[in-house]
C-alpha cells in the first residue's frame, strides 16, 4: 500500500474519525447511477478539500471514471486511517488551525510521519506539553519547575525581626 499523505484532510483523531466516515460514505455511493466524484466530494468536503482529494487522485493514477479504482482507493484510505499511530498531546491552551497544520507538517518533515493528535487541554501545564507517543509519556511542561519556584520563594516563613 502506498502511503498517502492525508494531514491536509486531518490532524485530530476526532477529525480523522469525520474524515473517514465521510469516505465511507463516498464509498456507498460509487455505484449509484448519477453518481458524479467531483459534486460528492464538494457536498462532503468543500472546494478546497475537494480540490486536494483531486489532485491526490491523480497523483496515484487513479481513474476518476473507474467505480472499481475508486472503490480501492477509498478502502486504501481507510485502512491508513486506522494505521496511524496516535500521538497525545496535552497543552495549555486550545490549538487553532494553523497551529494543527504547523504541528503535523513538524512530524512529516523531521519523522517522515504522519500521526493523528489527541489533544487534550490542561491549563494547570502553564506552558510547554506533556507528549505520550508509543506507550512513552514525557512531561515537557514548566508545571513542576513553577511549582517549585512557588513553594520556594512564597512559602518560606519570613524571619520574625
């Protein structure tokens, strides 16, 4: 199976569950008899996502006209949905877009990976993350160090005069 590069479709786990329900649903309806590939995919994914599923069509050769080649296609594409690893991220804030697209372009460029992100939102982190990737968890957040710096500076009993 080739690798198919999907992290403009996706970067959550919740989206790439949408993602794959809607090529499901693609999938059903390949041999219908007005079935038309390019005004299915514009309902389920807009304009540019429709654009992008174009070129990814034909960048793997495959035959728009050809039911059977979709079909094989859009079964290749959920196998490799369900194939990606999941990688969890718990932040302190809430990431928009751009900031989802950054992250998944970092994996693609510097692991050669594309993963599927959990996020989780934690505001007691302050900054950095906590990563759990594989069965590994590392804690990358400024918590601890803050806490201490609190407990050591504000805690201490001021000396009587």
């Amino acid at each position: 199976m080739n690798i198919l590069d999907l992290s403009s479709f996706f970067q959550t786990k919740a989206q790439a569950s949408d993602f794959a329900s809607r090529i499901a649903s693609l999938s059903e309806k390949i041999y219908e008899t007005d079935f038309n590939l390019e005004k299915q995919l514009l309902n389920e994914f807009g304009l540019k996502k429709k654009d992008r599923f174009m070129t990814l069509l034909h960048e793997n050769n495959v035959s728009i006209e050809s039911n059977t080649a979709l079909k094989e296609f859009f079964t290749q594409m959920q196998q490799q949905i369900t194939s990606l690893p999941l990688l969890t991220l718990t932040i302190a804030f809430e990431p928009n877009d751009e900031t989802m697209r950054t992250l998944a372009e970092w994996f693609l460029l510097n692991i050669n990976k594309q993963v599927v992100f959990e996020i989780i939102v934690d505001r007691s982190l302050i900054a950095g993350a906590a990563i759990g990737f594989n069965g590994k968890e590392a804690d990358l957040s400024i918590h601890d160090k803050f806490s201490k710096v609190v407990q050591n500076n504000f805690t201490k009993p001021t000396p009587a005069a």
